[in-house]
C-alpha cells in the first residue's frame, strides 16, 4: 500500500476536484515564488487567490510552477534532429542540378528575348494596319 492522500483537492485555478484519478499538489514558498515570477502566462486574474498552501491539480501545477521543464534538452534535441535531417549530394547529382539551373536561366532569358520579339511584332503589325486603313 502507498502513503494515504492528502490532497485532495479542489485546485484553487480550475477548480477540478475529481480526485480518484489525478494528483493535486500543495505550494510552497519555492513554487508560489516561481509562479509570481513567470511573466509569460496570461492567466493572471487567478492567480491572486494563490497562498502558501493553496492545493493545484496536475495540469495546473505543470503549466504554473514546471513550464519551463526540460526547455535546454529540447533545444538540443531539435539540433541533433536538425543535423540528421541535413542530406548530402553526390558531385554528379550535384553537377546535374547545377546544369538544369544554368538550363532554367537560359530558357527565362530565350522566353524574355521571345516577348520582346512578339510586341515588336505587334507595333510592326498596329501600324501596318492603320497605314492600310482596314
């Protein structure tokens, strides 16, 4: 058998107080102190009602007091996740898409010279037309 429960509720935020199948936690001078010193939260018409003492379930206790759990680790993770996702390219794959970009410029400029030659043909057209009087 464990130890007897003593807290059981309800949580001074949510106001949850089914406690069969969570948790609640008492504040300390530590934990109060921290949660008065996190700016981040937006919750903070309810917070006034904290005291040394004051009972939160789980969920409000990790979002108030632990939020910022675990912060280095994962940004470390993220690195490492980062760097495996990093691919490497043969020289040949390489070179092949380094000659389809030098292909692709080539073709904008053909396609550039193209519409430059269509409107000229167009004016040569327009006044061809109005000479003619058609």
């Amino acid at each position: 058998m464990g130890r007897k429960r003593s807290n059981f509720g309800p949580c001074e935020i949510c106001n949850f107080s089914s406690y069969e199948n969570t948790t609640f936690r008492k504040l300390n001078e530590d934990s109060l102190q921290k949660i008065l010193s996190n700016t981040n939260k937006n919750n903070k018409e309810n917070l006034h009602v904290l005291e040394i003492g004051s009972q939160l379930c789980h969920k409000c206790y990790n979002d108030l007091v632990v939020y910022d759990r675990n912060n280095n680790n994962n940004n470390n993770n993220k690195k490492i996740h980062e760097e495996k996702k990093k691919k490497f390219l043969h020289e040949a794959e390489y070179n092949e898409l380094i000659n389809k970009s030098s292909e692709n410029i080539q073709l904008k400029a053909n396609i550039q010279l193209i519409q430059s030659e269509l409107d000229q043909l167009r004016e040569n057209f327009d006044e061809l037309f109005l000479i003619s009087g058609i």
